[in-house]
C-alpha cells in the first residue's frame, strides 16, 4: 500500500494534487485548478479522467470499469508500451505491453506558469517487467493538467544496442452518441484494417463509425478533430512523435463480451489513439530517446 502521507508531504501541490486511495485499492493522484481537472492511478501511470473546468468529462471512463492491481482499466488513457496489440512474435504475452498494468512511481510535481499541474511518472522496473522487456530502457509519462491535457511519453534507451519501440497513448474521448461523430485528419491515409484482415485501405473523407472499427492509420501525424454534435463540441488532438493513429470502437457485441463497457457505453466512446505502431514502430539508438506527445482541448463545433 502506497504511503500517501509521504506522497503528499513529498509531492503533493497545496490545493491542487492530492494522492489517496481510490477505487479498489488503486493509489490515484486528484488534481484540481482553476483550469481544469484529473484523477490519475499510479498504476499504468493511467490517466483516468480529465475536464476542463466547467465542462464535462473529455475522457470516457467505463461505468463498469474494473480497478485492481495488475488489470488494465477500462477508460482513461492506457499507456501502450513497449509494443503495441498482439507481440509481434509471441501471442502468450501481454496485448498492449505492460506498461498500463504495473506500478509507476512519482518524481517531480510542479505548477506551471500558466496554472496547469504538471506531474512526472517513471515505470517501476521489477524482476516481471525485466522477463517481458529484456533491455535496458527507462520510461516516463509527463501528465499536464489545466484547460489543455497534455502527456508526454519519453522512451530512453540506456542499453548498448538499439530498441525498436511500439507505443500509444490509448486514449478514451467521451462523445454525445458515437452514430453522429465525425473524424477529421486522416483523409488520404492508408490504413490497416483489423476488420478485414488486416488489409491496406486508403481513408477517402472523414472517418464515422457504424460499427466495429479497428484500424491503424499509418503515417498520419496531422491533428485530428472529433467533431461531436451530441455533446456540442470539438476534441483536438495535437500530437508530435507519433506516425500512426489507431481509432477504435468495439460496438455493441465486442463490448458486450469484454465485460466490462457498461451498458451502451460504446456509445459515448471513441478511441482515437496517437501510437507509432506497425510500419511506424520506432528505432532508438543507444544512449538515445524518444518522445510521444500529445495535447487535447476542446473547441466550439463549427
Ligand atoms: C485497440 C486495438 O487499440 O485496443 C483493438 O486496436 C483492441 O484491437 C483494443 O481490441 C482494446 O484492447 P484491450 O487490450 O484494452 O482490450
């Protein structure tokens, strides 16, 4: 169990972070400014909301989400990582990697110029994560709470030879009512079509979802836009460091078989992931690092 009076007299920022215990026994972070709020779990490192003030929820977390140590949560923004999907060459590992289901530890909590609460997670190696990931390699979230949500994923190779990387940030965004939702960004691309064997399609026009969806569109590092009339708004989402953008949506009967969606809740959801993954996997250099990058905010919808 996760001391909290040390983690508050060590990192807590008066009135806007507070660690305690959430639900099933979860260590989470509450952040809270004048701009917007989070709650964050120090496992996975997993953002599990986000809204700026006076607005509701961006990031969709199930109603029927799970929380215990060693499961992934079912919302928020999982972190993918070191690979993404099935493993590339052994399917009896994790889908995902491991980083969203083991512990991450604090290291620096500030305020930012602006008002927004920036908080710094680093991934607790132990015996486990060195079975699934045998090289020497260092990672960190920046999570930057305000009226924007930015995180920021830094991969470092600390090891003598390179490491190829898939990743993402695996991000839940609640819409109105998924039937009325559109996609811009990904117009021209090509895309892996999990629906369809994983054939190579090209995207022409604005991406809407009426049923399963799962691709992963390749080399598309523009913003996309998910413009919801339900909800009356737009979510950006910039990114850097990242060539690929998954966007998924089990429906109805997936999310009924995996338990733990909630009733209708693929309704409300959409993931549109930033990742590096499939051709766009990442190559680092020894004693090199790279870095994933995201902003989301919310616009009027034009
Ligand atoms: C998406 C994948 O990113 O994540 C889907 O493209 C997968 O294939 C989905 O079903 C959810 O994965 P998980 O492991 O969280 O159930």
């Amino acid at each position: 169990m996760a001391d909290f009076s040390a983690l508050n007299a060590r990192f807590g920022l008066s009135g806007q972070m507070t660690f305690r215990e959430g639900s099933g026994g979860l260590a989470v972070v509450e952040v809270a400014n004048n701009q917007g709020s989070a709650t964050i779990a120090l496992q996975g490192a997993q953002v599990m909301t986000w809204a700026p003030r006076g607005q509701s929820p961006v990031i969709w977390l199930s109603r029927a989400a799970k929380f215990a140590p060693g499961k992934s949560i079912r919302g928020g923004v999982p972190v993918c990582w070191p690979w993404f999907g099935p493993h590339a060459t052994n399917a009896s590992l994790p889908a995902h990697g491991f980083a969203r289901t083991v512990p991450w530890e604090v290291i620096g909590t500030q305020t930012m110029t602006d008002g927004s609460a920036r908080i710094d997670f680093r991934l607790i190696k132990s015996d486990a994560t060195r079975a699934l990931w045998p090289h020497s390699s260092q990672i960190e979230c920046h999570v930057t709470v305000g009226a924007a949500l930015e995180i920021e994923l830094v991969t470092r190779n600390t090891d003598r030879i390179a490491v190829t990387i898939g990743a993402a940030l695996h991000t839940y965004f609640e819409v109105g009512d998924i039937r009325q939702v559109t996609i811009q960004g990904l117009e021209g691309c090509s895309y892996l079509d999990k629906m369809d064997g994983g054939q190579r399609k090209q995207q022409t026009g604005l991406v809407t979802i009426g049923a399963e969806t799962d691709r992963i569109y390749l080399n598309s590092s523009a913003d996309c836009l998910i413009d919801d009339p339900g909800l009356t708004r737009r979510i950006r989402i910039r990114k850097r460091g990242s060539r690929s953008t998954v966007v998924w949506n089990p429906w109805i009967e997936k999310s009924v078989k995996m338990g733990d969606f909630g009733e209708n809740g693929y309704l409300n959801m959409v993931c549109v992931e930033s990742a590096n993954a499939a051709d766009d996997v990442v190559t680092i250099a020894p004693g090199g690092e790279h870095r994933l990058w995201v902003r989301y905010e919310i616009e009027p919808l034009i």
